[in-house]
C-alpha cells in the first residue's frame, strides 16, 4: 500500500523562479573558513526583483507612479519597512566549531511561547494501538533541560541531568515528510531566544499554536512561514485522533472531466454515480429544468469517509461514496468482502484507487509495519488568529531525518539540520587558533580580546588547546569502541552519551535556511569589527555571498544599517549645541584638562558612552 499519492495531493510546484548569475556561480563551492570551517549556499528564492515585488503589493488604484527598484529599496531600509525583505530566502551549508554555532544559533527567528504543548507519543499506547498521548509545554521541556541542584544535601547531589535525559528519550511526534504519516524524533537540545512578538492561532479542539510569525509551519502548500499560511488561507497539518485517517479529496481537473464516465445505480436508477467517485441526481424539476442533473454534495464522517445523502420513496439514508461506486461498476456479488484504498485515503473514491479485499487486509492497510495503528495527518484552516504581544520565546532542535515537531497539534519545523552524533562519528576535526589571534581578556570590555599572547605563554596556551582536544576525541573513540582497538566482544557507549565528552573547538556541520530580514539582523550583529573573531569571519564571508544575491538590497543595508549609528537623545542633544558652538569641535568637547569628562557629565552620558560617541563620529579631541 501506498499512503501518499502524488495525484491526491499536489504540493505546488514553482513556475518561475528568477536566477540571479552572481550567485548561481557559488552554489555547491565551499568557500574555507577558519582551519577546517567552510560555509556555502545551496539554494535560494527570491532577488532584489522579490523585495520590490512584495511591497508594491499594496500600491492600489490611484497610484500615479511606481519608484525604481533601487530608490523603493533605499526608502524601506531607510524607514525599516521589515515585511517585503522576508521575501528572499537563502539556505546555506556550513562547517563550524560547536562554540560557534552556540553563538550563531542565537539568531533564529523563528520562536515558540513558553506555554505551547508538543506531543508525546507514549510507548505503551502504540503497543496497544490506542491512542495515549502525553503533552509537555517547551517552557517545562526547557526547565527540564536544567540541571538539578540539591540544596539541602549538596554531598548527595547525584547526576544533575536525569531530567534532560528522561526527555531526550520520549517520542515527540513528527511527520514522515514522504508520506503525510507521523512517525517520532528526539529532542535534542533546547533554549531561550529572546522576547519576540507572538502570534496566537486557534485550529479548535484545544489546538493552539502561539509562535513567532517567521516560524514553518507544514501545510497544505508545503512548508511556510506563519504569516504567509495565515495570510493564504493555508490549511495546517495537523494530528487527529487514533482511527481516523487521512482524508483529503483530489482535485477534480479539466482531464478528470473528458475521462468520466457515468453509470445508473442499480438500486436507485434516479441517481448516476461516476468512475471519479462523484454522484448526481437525474430527477427533474420542471419549475427550474437547469438544476439537473446536479451534482450531490459529499461530506466528511468521523472516520475520514465520505458521504452522501440519497432519497429513496421519500426517505433519505446516509451511504458511503466508495461503495457506491464499487455498486455501479462492479455489481457482482462481494462474498464478505469489503471495499479497500489503494492510496489508504479514504477520500480517493475513484474507480482505479479502490479494489475488494478481505477484512484482513482491509486492516493491514491501516498498520505500520511494527503493527500499530497508523494516526493520520490532516490539514485544518485556523479558526483565528491574532497578535497576542511579546514574551520570551523558546526553540528547540530534533533529530532527523525530517528535522519538524508537532506542537500546539501542528507540525512545525526546526530551520537548523544539525550534523547529528546521535547517528554518526564526528570528525577528528578542532579549531585550533593562529598564534595572533591568542589574545588575554579585556579589561574594558567583557566581551572582547586584550593584548595578543606572545612567546611561551602563546605556546602553552596552543599545546593545552590541541592536547585536550585530542585526548578527549581519543576518549570519544574508546568509548563508542571504534578505532584500530575496537573490541569485537563489546558493545560501545550509545553515542549520545559518548559525544557529551568532546571539547567546544570540535567541528559540526548544518544547513541554515533565512530570510533576508533576518539575515541582516545576524549579519549587522556578527559581521561587525567588535564582534568575536571566529563568527565574524563567517559573516564576512556571507555579507559577500548576500552582495552577490541581492545587490540593491545589501547596499542599501550597509548605508542605512551596517555602517549607520544610532543617536540617544542624549548625544542628539550634545550633537544640535556641537553644531551651534563657536568654537571648533575639539574645544567643545574638552575641558581644560583635556579630558571629556566634564561635557559627559553635563548631558548625563557615561565615560563609555561618551568615548564610543566620539569615535562613531569620528572626531579628535586631542590639542
């Protein structure tokens, strides 16, 4: 049995997909970063073309005059138009340390609220092929991940991570992406992303998605954003409860139409049903003769069949459509047997998805191949949706291959696909600094490098670097018994235990997928000078990616963004009676001990805002 069938249920297809040159030479070429580091795109959608495109969407009647492209580029960058710039998406492949990516990973935009439920799967309900479902709420999933701390008993403190483990180990529903059935993931790891504007979507039945507007979500039309599946009329795959199936009804085409073919029903001659599943009436209505034959409407039942309501010698009886039409073309005697899905959908009624079989069968068709019960997915319309404010947001990874979740009984994706030691043996592979990049702590900046390590201080600093690394991945190995001492008579540690020993300069791998909005917001954090070497390096590298991808739109974001400050109202102030004074700007600044002190005092700015206020705008204040 097949459960999905491509002319049941298309997922549109794009017709035209505008290529940009510049960035079709880069696709598929690594571009190396750091000692073992590399970063790539593998796909896009969208131009500068799809920017100007979405905002002139609202441009209506009485428009006189549509700007250029480059000026209607500027003026939205310019007065933070965020909307048409989440038009473009990039996908990217990228090679980089763990302690890296934990920095990158901060930047996803799309969140859940801390109160979402996701849905757990418990073992002795698929056993029993019943339906017990456990829920657990992303915020309680993240407190979990927590470790624990006795403070009565700090000498009793056993392993602080039971909680997180017991989670890792439950059955979080997701959905086979081939076939529209669910299967199960993992929980990885999960986090805080920040405060974020929050929408909340109601599907009924207790199904409630609050998540941020950028988060996938898979529906109808494939994978979207939020927004864009609200803003379509979307319908959002969703989970039903155990014994109902999927059930969506094909599109009926110009070609279905040439190809159907009408027989009478042998036990109402008065209806006629169709080889494509469908049923009409002949009877006639002399006050209006145009209304037949009319086609009879069909209609859902609990149980993901479809029905139709017929009326015999005054009486109207309920019959199911897929034995209708097994009735009309194959009348012969069915001997017990009953009417089967080829595609397991049981809203296909046409004649060439349907087939008798024994009861047997019938049943088999609904198991997975571990013999419990398949579950359906289906696709429901929200019933509302509003902006319900901002909170702190939570996001979370899982284990693939599908990489999506249900929660709030929706499936959702998570955009990071993450290189998983769960499944396979990292690489030999650490970020091993150059020697000038071995820097000691600021001492006014936290964040920050000071003074550039030299000689044998630099050294030590290296051999401990490169000698942990290699003992821990060497403890990695011997653990999992891999490796030239592998021991035939053992079973290795499961690796989602043995990885937890590896250091933070070994490499892992992901696909990145972004929209162009936020991708500026990473690059204006993470591209910048102050920013940490080791992930300023990749943003570089994908600020020449984006300028090859969208050029307009990337010189746009370094005049108004990247390159541009913002003023407090407190330098505002400094800058208006700067330009009114007399005297030259040096003058103003200091006072007669040549410190600037004095002025900072007098606007209320702090020495720290101060000095970076003179050296944005790049003034001397030396004699």
């Amino acid at each position: 049995m097949t459960p999905h069938d491509e002319n049941t249920h298309s997922v549109p297809c794009v017709t035209y997909r505008p290529t940009v040159p510049a960035l079709e030479d880069l696709l598929y070429k690594p571009i190396p970063i750091l000692d073992h580091g590399f970063i790539y795109p593998i796909d896009y959608m969208g131009d500068d073309t799809a920017i100007t495109s979405a905002a002139r969407v609202s441009y209506g009647r009485g428009t006189k005059r549509l700007q250029e492209d480059t000026n209607l580029i500027r003026y939205m960058l310019r007065h933070e138009h965020a909307t048409p710039f989440e038009m473009p998406v990039i996908k990217f492949h990228v090679k980089l340390p763990i302690f890296v990516a934990r920095q990158w990973i901060r930047h996803r935009a799309s969140c859940l609220a801390g109160d979402v439920k996701l849905t757990f799967d418990l073992p002795g309900g698929i056993l029993s092929r019943g339906n017990k479902i456990y829920y657990l709420t992303i915020k309680e999933i993240y407190d979990r991940f927590q470790p624990t701390v006795n403070v009565t008993r700090p000498d009793k403190q056993k392993y602080p991570y039971f909680n997180r483990d017991h989670v890792r180990g439950m059955m979080l529903r997701s959905c086979d992406e081939m076939n529209l059935w669910p299967t199960h993931t993992s929980i990885v790891d999960v986090w805080e992303s920040g405060v974020k504007p929050i929408y909340r979507v109601d599907f009924g039945q207790n199904k409630i998605l609050r998540a941020s507007a950028d988060h996938l979500c898979f529906t109808d039309l494939g994978w979207l954003r939020l927004i864009d599946a609200l803003q379509s009329n979307a319908g959002f795959a969703t989970t039903v409860k155990s014994g109902q199936f999927i059930s969506y009804t094909p599109e009926f085409t110009t070609e279905d139409e040439r190809r159907e073919e009408w027989r009478s029903l042998p036990s109402c001659p008065k209806y006629e049903v169709s080889n494509m599943g469908r049923v009409r009436s002949l009877l006639n209505n002399q006050n209006n003769p145009r209304q037949y034959p009319k086609i009879k409407e069909q209609t859902y039942v609990p149980n993901g069949y479809l029905v139709v309501s017929l009326s015999e010698n005054g009486i109207s009886r309920i019959h199911h459509v897929h034995q209708l039409v097994m009735e009309t073309f194959y009348p012969e005697s069915r001997d017990g047997r009953e009417v089967r899905h080829h595609d397991d959908n049981r809203a296909n009624n046409r004649l060439d998805n349907l087939l008798y079989g024994t009861p047997f069968e019938n049943t088999s068709d609904r198991m997975n191949g571990d013999g419990s019960q398949r579950m359906a997915i289906g696709f429901t319309a929200p019933i509302s949706y509003i902006q319900d404010g901002e909170e702190m947001t939570y996001d979370l990874s899982v284990s693939g291959p599908f990489h999506n979740f249900c929660a709030g009984g929706v499936y959702v994706h998570n955009s990071y696909n993450e290189y998983s030691a769960r499944y396979s043996i990292l690489d030999k592979e650490f970020y091993i600094p150059e020697f000038e990049k071995l820097a000691t702590q600021s001492t006014s900046n936290r964040q920050g490098r000071g003074d550039v390590l030299q000689g044998e201080e630099a050294d030590a600093v290296l051999t401990l670097l490169r000698d942990d690394a290699n003992r821990n991945y060497d403890h990695y190995i011997e653990m999992l018994n891999e490796g030239e001492h592998a021991d035939p008579n053992r079973d290795g540690l499961a690796r989602e235990l043995a990885r937890m020993n590896l250091t933070l300069n070994t490499y892992t791998q992901w696909y990145w997928k972004i929209d162009l909005r936020n991708l500026f917001h990473f690059l204006g954090l993470r591209a910048e000078a102050h920013a940490q070497y080791e992930i300023r390096v990749y943003a570089e590298q994908i600020l020449q990616i984006v300028q090859a991808w969208v050029p307009i739109a990337t010189h746009a974001f370094m005049d108004y963004q990247f390159h541009a400050i913002k003023v407090s109202r407190m330098e505002k102030e400094l800058l208006r009676d700067m330009l009114q004074a007399r005297d030259s700007w040096n003058c103003f600044l200091v006072d007669h001990a040549g410190n600037t002190d004095t002025i900072a005092k007098k606007y209320g700015l702090t020495k720290r805002e101060m000095g970076e206020f003179i050296q944005n705008l790049g003034l001397q204040t030396t004699d």
